[in-house]
C-alpha cells in the first residue's frame, strides 16, 4: 500500500538496480540445522558479510547516489557510534564525497578507528547520542553539509529494502519474513518490496524487550524504552516520522524478545550454524525460538543484519550458554579442611569423565564453621545428563555439594 509522499516499491527497485556492484550481494542460505531444531523452514540473508559487517551500506550507498553531482562536494554528515558511521563512511569515501562522522566521546576507540580508515573525519561530540545529534546540526549549518540520517530517510529507506528483493529472487515462497526493528528503516524498506511482490508473506517485525519503539509509536503506548540490551544495533528510543507510516501500512505483527533469548539464539547462530552476528542479527531467530508453535512448518526468511560484536561480549555470551546447558559447571563443595580433600574431589570427578578446569578455595570469607571450608570447581561436561552424574556421585560420597549460580 502506498501512501503520498512515502516511497514505493518501484522506489526499491530503482535501488536496486543503483546500487549493483557496490554493495555485495549476498547469500541467502537453507540453515537445515536450525530448521531441525525449530521445526520450521529457515533461511538466513547474510547480510553480516557485507564489507563492513553490516546492512547499512545499502541504504548509505543509495542515499549517496541520489544526491546530485553538484552538490556531493558539500559532504555528508551523520550521528553514528556503529553501522550506520561506517557504511557512509566507506560509500563516501568511493564515490569521491567527503564525510563527517558525529560520535559521543563515550564512543570506544575501535569504532573511532574504524570509521577514520573509511576515509571519514571523526568529530567526538557530546557524551551521548542525543548529544552527539545536537552537534550535527551546528555542524551541518556551519559547513553546509548534507545530513543523512540513519534510518529515517527516503533514500536510505528503499536501499534497506532491496535485501527483500534478492530474498525473494533466490529464495523460495516465503510464508513469513521476521524482520529487526530499531528505527524502522530496514523494516520498512523491505515491506514495500514484499507487498509488492510477494503480497502472502506475512511480514513480523521484531524489537528487543527494553527498546519498544516502534510498538509504542503505532499503538501511543508508553511502555518503558532504555537499557542495555545485547542488539544494541535496534537500541533506538523513537522510531522514524516515515519509517512508522509505512510500518503500519505494510506490517502484519511486531514482537518482542528478551535479552536471554536473544543470548540463545546469538549462541544458537555461532554454535549450530558457524555464524558471526551481533545481537541485533540474532533478532529474527530469537523471534522464533520465543514462540515456535507459531512458526512450525512454516517457511521462514530472517536477516541476520549484522556481524559487529565485541570480542570480549561475545566469549561471554557463548561460556554462558554452555553454562545453561549444563555443558560447563561450577561447582560449590563443602568439606573438611584437611589435606588431600581437593584430591578426593577431583577424583571423583574424573571417575565419571569430568575434566577439572579451575580451582578455587574459600577459607576466610566463609559462614561455615573453622574446620570446614568450601571449594569451588569449575568443570567441563558432556550436557546436562553428564553433570547430574557427577553431582550424584559426589552426594553420594557426602559431600554437600551446588551449582553456582551463572
């Protein structure tokens, strides 16, 4: 359905065929595994292979390419800390326009160095996003430069929107596509591609739990927006002026997911799959995984929309998966202060197959009484089924014995 003054589906198929050749096309593969395990059809957009680990390039390349010749030596300016900052950046850099990039100060070092290397000027402003924003637009007068806004733009919009045109020229007939939701502009984009084209796909979108945005734009509910959430990539507090009108033309559903499932399913990617995303990639998944019945036997597409995630974050989010799983453990053991105690644990442990990864004693900081202290040992199982051996043949031994809290 479109609406005056909205873009259109031929708006996105104009991108299309704009941006050909520099953004990369890319793949749209079966996750048989993943479909196994859910019971529905899956098949992932990676868009996480993009040259800057991202979708945001095709929207930041189109609007780049709409701008007149004349007036593209005036440059470009955005408020960005992640995706956006790096897709402009890169495009700007190609075609010859400069680019100044916006950052809080909070900002870490890596994105700042990052974006420099596309060839952008990095202007550090402010101590958060809205802060950095109010500094563009001093910017922006002073140099009169040409502001491009992350998600609510004509131009962007229909570049996001050409990954639902490739989607459904490689792919087969899609029951559904679930889609992230931060700004509203990859969501939108490919809603006027899919209505176009594809009119039966049901399109959902999908919003981290703490940032309902778009939710609460459409229906003027005020549920609480803000935290830390791991898809900090959909981390937005308002949603788009445009991106909202077309939302509620072209979208059939909006869900929400919390920060564990979203966990599960950044896990689930890596783990079954052999994908790098970063959280706000892993939505679509998490989307499932919160309510599978809806999904089963259905053939699903979902856009892991980026790759970008902290090294450190992500070892975290994989240790407690396999914490959950009850693949790595920590155990809590009572016992008697006296030597060979430590020996006898570990031993136990080894009858049943366990592997003792790292040891620590608590002897001071302890409420037990003098002669006992307490020990805990991380251990490395099979699953679940392994560590409840092991917990049982330790009890049996008369150790009091639980499992640490992850």
């Amino acid at each position: 359905m479109d609406s005056p003054g909205l873009p259109t589906a031929k708006d996105v198929r104009e991108a299309a065929a704009r941006i050909v050749g520099g953004v990369k096309r890319t793949p749209l593969v079966h996750a048989r595994k993943l479909s196994a395990l859910t019971g529905a059809d899956i098949w992932l957009k990676l868009e996480n292979l993009q040259y800057t680990g991202a979708f945001k390039e095709r929207g930041a390349l189109n609007k780049l390419m709409m701008i007149p010749e004349q007036d593209r030596k005036r440059g470009v300016i955005a408020a960005s800390a992640g995706n956006h900052a790096q897709g402009l950046a890169r495009h700007a850099k190609a075609l010859g326009v400069p680019a100044t990039i916006v950052m809080p100060v909070t900002t870490p070092d890596v994105k700042v160095r990052q974006t420099r290397e596309h060839g952008a000027e990095v202007v550090l402003a402010g101590h958060d996003f809205d802060e950095a924003k109010a500094a563009v637009a001093i910017l922006q007068k002073e140099r009169g430069l040409i502001f491009v806004h992350p998600f609510d733009d004509p131009d962007v919009i229909t570049g996001q929107g050409t990954i639902a045109i490739e989607m459904l020229e490689d792919g087969p007939d899609f029951d559904a596509m679930v889609i992230p939701i931060g700004g509203g502009g990859l969501i939108a984009g490919m809603s006027l591609a899919v209505r176009d084209i594809s009119p039966k796909t049901e399109i959902i979108g999908v919003q981290a739990a703490l940032f309902p945005s778009m939710i609460n734009a459409l229906d003027g509910g005020e549920r609480p927006t803000g935290g830390n959430t791991l898809a900090e990539g959909i981390a937005v507090k308002d949603a788009g002026a445009l991106t909202r009108q077309i939302v509620q033309n072209n979208v059939d559903d909006i869900v929400t997911v919390d920060e564990r499932i979203l966990e599960r399913a950044l896990s689930m990617l890596m783990m079954e799959q052999k994908l790098l995303v970063e959280g706000a990639g892993a939505a679509g998944l998490a989307a499932l995984l919160a309510d599978p019945a809806r999904f089963v036997g259905k053939t699903i597409g979902l856009v892991l929309c980026g790759g970008n995630i902290d090294a450190r974050l992500l070892s975290m989010i994989l240790m407690r998966d396999l914490a959950r799983a009850g693949r790595l453990a920590r155990l809590r053991v009572q016992l008697l202060d006296m030597p060979g105690q430590l020996v006898k644990v570990a031993t136990i442990i080894a009858s049943q197959d366990g592997n003792v990864i790292d040891v620590g004693h608590h002897r001071t900081y302890s409420d037990l009484p003098a002669k006992m202290t307490c020990m805990d040992v991380t251990i490395d199982t099979q699953g679940q089924d392994h560590l409840d051996r092991i917990l049982s043949n330790l009890r049996e031994e008369g150790y009091e014995v639980e499992i640490a809290a992850y």
